[in-house]
C-alpha cells in the first residue's frame, strides 16, 4: 500500500492533478452547482465546459511553447503573434462585403497563418542560423510585434461581424464547444508527430545537447528553426480563437501575458526550463490549472488583476516542488540524511537564465 | 558627465573591443539627435534634453538596477511591477494620513525587500531568475489591485513640491529634483561597479559564475545583493514616478521590463553576463527617449512606431554585438 503510494507520488503528473483537484474540489465546496453541467439547446452548458473552452488558446499555445522550451530555448512572441493574427485576420473579414461567406474567412486565416509562418521563420532565422539567445530573439518580436498588431489595426479595435469566423471561438460541434476539438486535436497531431515517430526524440536531444545532436547526424540547426516555426502557428490559431471570442481584434490587448501563462503551464506540467525532455500530458494539465484559477478567482468575485497574486503563488510552490535543490533540502530534513549533491549542472543555469 | 571618465574616457585612444558597443549607441544618440535638429527647429532647444531626462528619470534609475542583474546573468522580470507598486503603496499611505517621511521609507524597503526574497529563491532553491521573478511581477502587480482597483492621487505637500520644483537657468531651462535623484543613483552605481569589491564580484560572476566561486568569491551573496539592488532602484523608480504622476495607478507601467531590458540591451550589457556598462545604460535610456521625443515631433507617426523602432534597434545591437564578437550565446 505504502509502495504503491509512494509510486504514485513520484509520478511526474502527481503533483499538477492534486493541484487540480484540490482546485476543483474547494469550487465545490464554496459553490456546489461548480461541477453541474446541462443540457441547452442540443449544447452543454457548465462551468467544467467553461473552463475548457477557455483554455483552449492556452492550450495551443502552451503546445507550442512545450517544443521550444524542450529545445532548451523560449518563445516570448507568442503574445504578439496572437495579435497579429487576429488582427490581420479580423482586418481582411471587415473589408469583405459578405463577411459571412466561408471563403473570405478561409482566405483571411490563410493570410493570418501565412503571416505567422513568416514571423515564427524570422524566430527561427534569428535563434538557429545567426545564433542569438532565445529570450532576446524572441523578445525583439515580442515588442515590436505589438507595434505591428498596432500598425495593422491602425490603432483601432477592429469588429467584424461574421459568423464562420465567430464560430471558432464559440461555436459548437458535438454538443461540445468547437475551440475545444481544434486544441484537442492540435495536441493530438502534436503528439502523434513527436511520440509515434524520432521526431520527439530528437527534439529533446537537441534540447540535451545541440552539439552532440548535430555530431550524432541530426540537423540541430533545423529542428530549432522548425520549433519555433510551430510555436507561430500554435500561437496564430490561438489568436484566431481569442478574437473570435469577442469578434474584435484589439492589437493592444489580444493576447497580452499570454506567453507568461504558457511558460507556466509548461513548467506547471513538469517540463524543465532546461530543455531535453518534454510532457505533452503535463502541459495540457498545467493549462487547465491556469484556467480553473482563474475561474475560480473570477467566481470569487476577485478583480482580474487580483488574480495575478493567487498565480504568483501557484507559480513559486509548483517552482519550489519540483525544484531539484529544494526537494533535496526537504528529503534531509524528512529523513535526517545528506542528500546526495542535487544533480543541477552550471550548464543549465548558464543556458537558461537571462 | 563624469560617468564618461569612469568607464570610455582614459582609454579611449585604443579603443578596447569591449567599449565598442556603447560608442556606437553614443553615435547612434547623436546621429538621432542631429536629424531631429535637421529636421525640426525646436528640436535644438536644450529644453528637448532636458525634458528626456525628466520624462526617463524613472526608466533610467531602474534601468542602472538591471545592468546590476544582467551583468550577472541574470533577469529581472518584476520591475515594472514593483515600480507601479511602490508608487500605489506610496499614494494608498499618504492618502491614508501617514506623514511623508514615512511613507518614503516604507516605500523604499518594499522593493529591495522582494528584490531581497526572489535573490534568495534563486540563488538557494536554483530555480530560473526568469520564473522567480515572473512570480515578482505577477505578486506586485496583484499587490496594486489589490490595495486599489483605481488611481490614487497624491496630494501631499512634499510630493507636490517635488513634482513641481523646478531648477533651471533664468532662460527658462529646467529640469525637475527627479533628474537630480536619478543622476544620483547614476553615479554612485557606476562608482559602485567599477571601483568596489561588489562591483568587481558581479562582472566575474557574470563573465563565469564557475571560475567565480572556485576563486572564492562569495557567489550567492554577490547573486542576492544584485536582486535587492535592483528592487532598490524599482523602488526609487517608483517613487520618482509617483512624483512625476502625482498618483498611483494599478496598471501604471506595465511593460515598463521590457523598455528597461531593451534600453540596457541597447546600452552594450551583453544578455549573457560580465560585460556591460552604466554609462551604456544611460545611452540606452536616451536613445529610447529621444526616438519617442522624434515620434513626437513627427506627429504623423503614431505612438506604435515607437515600439516597432525600439524592436528594431534591439535587432541591430544584438546583431552588432554578435558580429564584433562579443560572447553571446
């Protein structure tokens, strides 16, 4: 019994599922209609659809993010890209004259996508070819980015009125909400691509070494292009899905602090900031933790803003758990032995920080 | 300037790799500023450089605390949260009837107290600067919200006499004690970086925090002391903020980070650690202040431009200082 505990403790997705259903259970407890999920219209209804259907950007782009920071590197554009996206997207419908007609909207994402593509390449260009640290390659877009969202909206916040696009927001298939099927089966392509083939291997054998990776015959150079160029894409989709949300595209605030979130529920998910090893399950997770925080804050009639303080304290206790030295200080105190020397090499912290 | 004989002057006829970068920002400072002369008649009125410097005060003291983290290696994400904290606690205690050295203390231990605890996260339980202090920025910035949901305006009589004295030549020229404060806090961290045992530990630390701690330097002392330095200086931001606003305001200064890495970036400190200079970093300061002063000028350009520039020129820089082969990784 002891045992099996114990494994079940040590499991990697241990600590992010108690943390949910901690969360979960305490909504419960202050509100019991928190789990209560109806039928309406041939569609569900509920706080638990709720919180999916929200994550769902979150989701997307935590995904993204997962690649890139498993590659040792981190992509703080993806705010911006979601701005861009949306805005180049909501631009092209709100020119249309028929803005319900499926092609324009079709063109009006490929455009969007298009547009993505290029941004993740020049992410790409700049951290595998020219070599710059990610946090400053991607920083550069992440500022400027907000400029361009600016530049394509004019300033403004575009409206559109089109119910195609809208419906990739909030329209529903299966009596579930639509956003959640496009995360879903973002994740699952994701995950099929990277654990049905080499190619999540290689990833992370990149993020362990890109040297050794480019000796062993893998082109290093390439792989951290390519995920950088996904992280785009992700991120573009989440965009689409944020502006259909509202029906607005809004180049300051699409998308704000979305790159922090993300960052997070990878780390929240047990990937390390380090590189070499990722977990697809633990990101979708750590996502939904995000979410049902701030659910549950807004629930608890707390500002938005507020809601940051409850994040910061997640993101510390989480950061603490699975911090190697704490966990080390703890074991001793537990069993009054020396722990054997946390295994944390300088070459982590060397490529990591700042 | 005296900071300029502390850092490029003595040796500025041989002209060290190292000093490269922030001579070319000063070029680049001079070459903006010639073609806002050019362009604009107004544009030579000594009053425009001054007014940079009272508009950037408060960018330019929190931008010196980040040279102090970056040039270890580090990051810190918080600033522009602490900066908007310091100045809402600031406006909630004097509004609440403290007096205002009071207040001016308690406002000033906030921020190296947080700086204080994200050093010692980072530097006992090894988790990334860029997480511990995310957590920061996320803390500060509910802290506002928390404390208010508005803005909070300050009335007391010592901060409207600093807000609005104002010391100047008889032509009119003028610039405000925030000015003054911040060149302060300018000089004593450039002496404090190139003369000081503190200073010669976080550019070792920041050039190879392994040979570092194998000389016996005191590793995680110098890593903590960076961290509440830098909280001390948002601080003192936030403070000269709320002097140059005359209030508090929840989402007063977001984003304030990256303007901030972006102008120490820009000022030559090298991302990675253990180079770097403050008189880069005051380059840097002005270089944003003068490209938005431009903006301003042009008035057919819309405020995005700034942002799209300043991406631009962090591009440029970090390009630059790849090609002439400073290490970065």
């Amino acid at each position: 019994m002891n045992e099996r505990f114990k494994t079940a403790l040590s499991h990697r997705l241990f600590w992010p599922v108690a943390v949910l259903v901690v969360m979960l259970a305490a909504n419960t407890i202050y509100r019991p209609g928190f789990l209560a999920v109806e039928v309406n219209n041939g569609h569900l209804y509920g706080t638990p659809i709720d919180i999916l259907r929200l994550s769902a950007p979150l989701i997307l782009v935590a995904l993204g993010m997962t690649l890139v920071i498993s590659t040792g590197g981190i992509d703080l554009s993806v705010g911006s890209i979601c701005a861009i996206s949306g805005a180049i997207a909501c631009l092209h419908i709100s020119q249309a004259a028929d803005q319900n007609n499926p092609v324009t909207v079709f063109t009006a994402l490929a455009m969007a996508l298009g547009a993505a593509l290029a941004l993740g390449a020049w992410n790409g260009v700049l951290v595998s070819v020219i070599g710059i640290q990610p946090i400053i390659a991607t920083l550069i877009l992440m500022v400027a980015g907000r400029g361009l969202a600016q530049l394509v909206t004019e300033g403004q916040i575009i409206t559109i009125n089109s119910g195609p696009y809208r419906a990739i927001g909030l329209g529903h298939f299966l009596t579930l909400p639509l956003a959640i099927f496009i995360a879903l089966g973002a994740a699952l392509l994701v995950a099929a691509l990277t654990r049905r083939t080499a190619l999540g291997m290689i990833i992370e054998s990149v993020g362990g070494n890109r040297e050794a990776s480019r000796l062993a015959g893998i082109r290093s150079g390439r792989m951290v292009f390519l995920v950088y160029v996904v992280s785009a894409v992700c991120a573009a989709i989440a965009g689409f899905m944020m502006t259909a949300n509202v029906s607005s595209a809004d180049g300051n605030n699409a998308g704000l602090w979305v790159e922090l979130d993300a960052i997070l529920a990878v780390v929240i998910g047990g990937t390390s900031l380090a590189g070499g090893r990722f977990y697809l399950s633990g990101t979708i997770l750590g996502a939904l933790i995000i979410q049902t925080l701030t659910t549950t804050v807004y629930a608890m009639n707390i500002s938005p803003q507020t809601a940051l303080l409850f994040k910061a304290v997640v993101v510390i206790a989480v950061c603490l758990i699975q911090a190697p030295a704490f966990r080390a200080r703890l074991a001793r105190r537990r069993r009054g032995n020396p722990p054997p020397s946390a295994p944390t090499p300088q070459r982590q912290k060397e490529e990591v920080t700042a | 300037m005296s900071t300029t004989s502390l850092t490029a002057g003595p040796r500025w006829a041989r002209l060290p790799r190292r000093h490269v970068p922030v001579l070319v920002t000063l070029a680049l400072l001079l070459v903006m500023y010639g073609v806002g002369v050019s362009q604009y008649r107004a544009f030579s009125n000594v009053q425009v450089i001054f007014n940079v410097f009272i508009d950037n005060g408060f960018l330019l003291v929190v931008a010196v605390g980040m040279t102090f983290v970056i040039l270890t290696g580090g990051i810190d994400l918080s600033v522009g949260s602490v900066v908007a904290m310091t100045a809402m606690v600031s406006a909630w205690l004097l509004q609440s009837g403290l007096p205002a050295p009071l207040v001016l203390v308690i406002a000033l231990l906030i921020g190296p107290t947080l700086g204080f605890l994200m050093g010692c996260a980072i530097h006992f339980f090894e988790i990334q600067p860029f997480i511990v202090t995310l957590a920061g920025m996320f803390f500060a910035r509910g802290m506002c919200t928390f404390i208010s949901g508005a803005s909070i305006p300050i009335t007391d009589g010592f901060w409207t006499t600093m807000s609005q004295y104002r010391i100047g030549d008889p032509r009119g020229n003028f610039v405000s004690v925030s000015v003054l404060i911040a060149f302060a806090v300018v000089l004593v961290a450039a002496y404090v970086l190139a003369y000081t045992r503190l200073g010669r530990n976080v550019y070792a630390i920041g050039g190879n925090p392994q040979s570092a701690l194998l000389m016996g330097l005191p590793l995680g002392r110098t890593r903590i002391a960076v961290y509440t330095i830098s909280g001390l200086c948002s601080a003192i931001g936030g403070i000269l903020l709320s002097f140059y606003t005359l209030s508090g305001a929840p989402l007063i200064a977001i984003g304030m980070e990256l303007d901030v890495i972006a102008a120490v970036v820009i000022g030559g400190t090298v991302l990675t650690g253990g180079a770097g200079y403050i008189f880069g970093t005051v380059l840097g300061v002005l270089v944003l202040g003068v490209i938005q002063t431009l903006i301003t000028f042009d008035g057919s350009l819309n405020s995005w431009w700034t942002k799209i520039v300043i991406g631009g020129l962090l591009f440029a820089f970090i390009l630059f200082q790849r090609l002439i082969g400073i290490r970065y990784k």
